[in-house]
C-alpha cells in the first residue's frame, strides 16, 4: 500500500468512528454503566491519543501536544507509556467535554494527514497500519458499548437500523466432516496482520464434525424451556455461580414479559425471531448449551480449519480454546509488544468477526479474546463433536 492509499484509509477510519457516533445525544457520550463499557467519547479520544503518542511525538517536526494531560486521561493500558486513569474511572470524568474531544480529533488528524502526505517513511508504515487497525478495532467497542448503553436505559432509546442485527440463518443444519490430520493455523501473507495471528504453525487434529450454521434463537428458547438454565450439570462450577449470582435466564437483552419474549435492538425492541442467530451470549452460555446437546464447542483450530466449509463474518463465535500465544510467538519490541501479549491469560478465543467489525478489517485467522462471562459483543456458537 503507497502513502496515497494510506492517507485515505486513515481519513476515511477517522470519519467512520465519527460517523458511528452521529445519532448520539451528548449525554450518551458520558456513560459508563460498567467496567467493561467505555464512555464513546472516551473511545474517541483513545484512538486520537494513541496516534499521537506513536506518530505525531516524535515524527513530526516540531509537534505540540494538544493537551498535556491528554495522554494521563485517555493511555488505555500502556504501562510503559506512563500512569493513566484507571478503567473503572473513564465514566467519571466530565471534562474533556464531547466538543473537546472532537476539536482534539480534528487536530490530531489534520497533523497525521501532513505527516502522512511529507514525514512518512518506511519504518513508520507498520505503527500507522496498527494505528488504523486499532481504531477500526474500537469501531466495534464503539457500536457494542453504545448498544450497551441505550439497551440498559429503561426508556431502551433507537439507535438506528444495523444490517444483519437479526442474522436468519438459511438453509438445512449440517456438520462438515474433517479428517485427522496436520494443518497450518496462522497468519502467513504479506497482508497486516496482528501479532498474536502468528507465526503460521502446524496442529495435529483428531477427526471431528462442525456444523455449518450457528444455533439459533428457537434453538436457545429450547434450552430455556428444558431448564438449561436451572441444571448445574451443565455447566462448569464458575458458569453456574455465574448463573445464580447474577440472576441470568436468557441471554443478553431478551426480556419476558406477559409469558411473551422480545429482544433490545439498536433498532428497538421486538419478538424473538426464532430462525435467527442467538446473540449475546457468554462462554459459560454457550459451553452449557453445547453440553445440554451432548456435544461440545469447537477448538480455535477446528474453527480455523475448517472455516472454509461454511459461512461467517456475522457472530463472533465462542471456541473452546484458551488465549495463548502460538508456538514461537514473540512480542514486538518496545511499547507495542503491550498490544496482545499481556491478555494471554485466562480468556477464551473467539472467531469469525461480526456485524460491527468494520468491513476488511477481519481475516480467517483473526483471534479475539474475551474473559468467559462477557456477552455484550455480539457473539453466538456453532457445535462441534468428535467422531
């Protein structure tokens, strides 16, 4: 990719993340009603920083910062960057405010165009693609987090219609058959890729079926109606404390009401489609409903190998894999080496991307990573079994 071509996928990135954020009310922008759950202008604001701090500092001549304390406010988990706010505390900030922030973003991209336009070199290339990815990457916590935040208001305001919110899946339920045998996981193109999607590898597999649809929300309510909720021999002994301690009985944004089930949409609530893809849903979730099946979840290379075979791209799938780094992984140098490395440990492996996954940006060997109770992305679950 020429410097041309990289000067319009960051302009068009930077717009993007603007553009998600257009049907907010300024109010919205401030909520964190969770740990998990990012304020949006927060988001905003990290993404702009993080171009700052790896670019602009140091590349470009003679380059202020836009705010001193900017970097203390929106440094994620950079600990080698310097303090930061913690986590739990994005939401109690009022200011910056939403106008600050968009005059802060304004000012960091228009630099970034000038560096990217006269400054760019070749060693800088890799920091801008990582750059853009991460705001990309954001992109999605950005569309997640602010159905977090409207679908738990009690007036459960619109955000607008999202393609594929309800993902109906078509066709016959199957399983794809594979053979025992070596196959290569991992990342091996001249294409961007992320650290942990390498180095490409080989993994011996025993012989097992996958399906090639996801389960579906009729499928889930015969969970429900069966007690799937209610039997402890499903579940693993964290999923069941889970279970009970948070009163979960359906997944993320159902609601039962009058004996009648309706779901929290961007696009407003509604009945339950039974033919359409479960979403929101947690690790826990969906290793008891696999149980309950009498079949199990496939590993991150069952998934990977055997991905060809049917559609995704609409529902990050659960794995039954543990996030770990390949054989012969190494972390890149400095503070970057931060990006995935740090989080190999007690998460799960989610595949295939989703609906809020900006278009391009996910591969085949695309890893996410989630701790096992977490349900606001849109994540759903295929079976596997072994034969």
């Amino acid at each position: 990719m020429n410097f041309k071509e990289q000067l319009l996928l960051f302009t068009k990135t930077r717009a993007d993340s603007e553009r998600i954020c257009e049907p907010l009310q300024t109010e919205d922008y401030v909520v964190q009603p969770i740990v998990d759950v990012s304020p949006p202008k927060w988001h905003l604001g990290h993404t702009t920083w993080f171009f700052e701090e790896f670019l602009l500092d140091g590349h470009f001549p003679n380059y202020k910062r836009y705010h001193k304390n900017y970097a203390y406010v929106f440094n994620s988990y950079y600990e080698s960057i310097g303090k930061r706010v913690v986590r739990t505390d994005r939401g109690n900030l009022s200011r910056p405010s939403v106008k600050d922030i968009y005059e802060y973003r304004a000012h960091v991209t228009s630099h970034m165009k000038t560096l990217i336009e006269n400054h760019l070199t070749e060693e800088m290339i890799p920091v801008l693609e990582i750059g853009i990815h991460h705001e990309k990457q954001h992109q999605e916590l950005l569309l997640t987090d602010i159905k977090y935040i409207l679908g738990n208001n009690p007036l459960q305001p619109t955000y607008g219609k999202i393609k594929d919110e309800i993902l109906l899946e078509k066709g016959n339920s199957d399983f794809t058959e594979m053979k025992e045998g070596i196959y290569h996981i991992g990342h091996d193109s001249n294409l961007f890729c992320y650290d942990n999607e390498l180095p490409k590898h080989r993994v011996f597999l025993e012989p097992y079926a996958i399906s090639n649809t996801l389960i579906t929300n009729g499928d889930w309510m015969d969970f429900i109606n069966a007690g799937g909720y209610e039997n402890p021999m499903f579940w693993h002994t964290e999923g069941w404390d889970w279970v009970k301690k948070n009163s979960i009985y359906a997944p993320m944004y159902w609601h039962l009401q009058d004996n009648k089930w309706s779901q929290y949409l961007l696009s407003g609530s509604q009945e339950i489609e039974n033919k359409a893809a479960v979403t929101h849903i947690s690790y826990y979730e969906a290793f008891a409903f696999a149980q309950w099946k009498g079949m199990r979840l496939p590993t991150e290379f069952e998934w990977e190998a055997a991905q060809s075979h049917f559609s995704h791209g609409s529902r990050w799938e659960w794995t039954e894999s543990a996030y770990l780094p390949y054989p012969n992984y190494k972390k890149p140098d400095g503070a970057l080496g931060e990006y995935n490395g740090k989080f190999m440990v007690n998460q799960k492996v989610l595949r295939g991307s989703s609906i809020a996954t900006p278009a391009n940006h996910a591969r085949p060997t695309y890893r996410n990573f989630f701790h096992a109770p977490l349900r606001w992305q849109f994540t759903s679950l295929r079976l596997a079994k072994s034969l």
